[in-house]
C-alpha cells in the first residue's frame, strides 16, 4: 500500500490539464446596489513545479463575469451588464507536499480581452427595453488584476482552489462623442469612476 501511494504521488511532475469552475462576480459602485451573479469558466493549464513547494501554474481560457443592480430604491428598473473575456494568468504558488496531498496558497495576476458581452435594461413587470450585445462604444474590451487564495492537490493530479479577485482598470472608457441610448448613460454612471468587477472562482482542474 506504501509503495502504491508513492506511485500515485507525483507533484514532482510538470503537466498539462483542463479545469473548469464558477465565477461569482460584482462590483460595488456608486449610486448602485449590485448584486452577485454566478457565471463560468474554463481552460487549461501547465503546471510547472520549483522546488522547496513552489510551483508556477500558467493558465488560458475564457471567463463570464457578471452583475446585475437595481437602477432605484423601488427597483423597478434592472441594469445587466456580462462580459466574456479571454484570459492569460500566470500562477504563483507555495505548498508542502504531504505525500498524498498539498495545501498550497497562490497568488495570480492576470489579463484578459473581453470577446463578446451583453447589456441590458429592464423594466420591472414589463418589456426588456433597451438591450445591446457586442457593444463597444463605452465599454473597455482590456481587464488586467490579481487574484489571491489557495487550494488543495491530491496525488499530483487534482487541484480544487478558491480565489478573490480583483480588477485593477476599469470596465468604462469614455469616448470624445456619446448618445444618450439608456445602455450608455448606465454603463457611464455605473463604472466611470474606475469601478470594474470583482468577486471569487471557485475551480477543478484535472492534469495528465
């Protein structure tokens, strides 16, 4: 059974894998009450280790981040914004190898390309009134922070990790013209003094 266990164990290893999870993002920003929204992500991953329990762990894939707020005290009106973006994280970890597992904590900037999004305004009990997808024109495509946490590996295969981010730039960019669509003056109001979101990931990732 030792020798079997030895044999399982492999931190030692470098390898790809996939990995997979949930995105629970927000953003506290003026003048609104943004609640949480769960989303996705995936990708894969090169885990790299050091020595002495280090380890650096690129990641690549595509993440959803979301929020949705109540546009007044009655909420009688819904503001959506969710943003898919393509995402590069380079991986820090530290954690002792304790046979048939490792505790780790890490610490992980990243940037990312937002690839397509969708944003909306509703209103209460009735139509969904002014909805734009794919739209630019004050929405910054470029997101960039870091995140911090920490994980667990079994036999050098698994790892299950949670991690709070945070975004360092922000989601509006002002342009020399804008038009007054309900789309735009929420996006403005809501993220012009350099909000962007924030949250927790919550993820598997599996390695060969």
């Amino acid at each position: 059974m030792v020798f079997l266990c030895l044999g399982l164990v492999s931190f030692a290893q470098e390898g790809f894998g996939i990995m997979g999870g949930v995105i629970s993002s927000n953003s506290q920003l003026k003048d609104f009450d943004f609640d949480n929204v769960t989303q996705f992500r995936a990708g894969v991953a090169y885990k790299y280790p050091i020595a002495m329990g280090f380890a650096i762990q690129p990641e690549f894939g595509y993440s959803v981040k979301a929020a949705t707020a109540a546009v007044d005290a009655a909420e009688l009106a819904n503001f959506r914004v969710k943003m898919g973006y393509l995402e590069a994280a380079v991986q820090f970890q530290w954690g002792p190898d304790l046979l048939l597992l490792r505790p780790y904590v890490l610490v992980e900037p990243f940037l990312g390309y937002a690839l397509n999004n969708s944003i909306s305004f509703t209103v209460k009990d009735g139509p969904q009134w002014d909805t734009k997808d794919n739209y630019w024109n004050s929405v910054d495509r470029l997101e960039y922070g870091y995140a911090v946490g920490g994980g667990l590996e079994l036999f050098g295969k698994v790892q299950l990790s949670a991690k709070h981010f945070v975004n360092s730039g922000s989601l509006y960019k002002e342009q020399q013209k804008l038009s007054d669509i309900p789309v735009e003056t929420f996006v403005r109001k809501a993220f012009d003094n350099g909000n962007h979101f924030c949250g927790w990931t919550i993820s598997l990732a599996f390695f060969f």
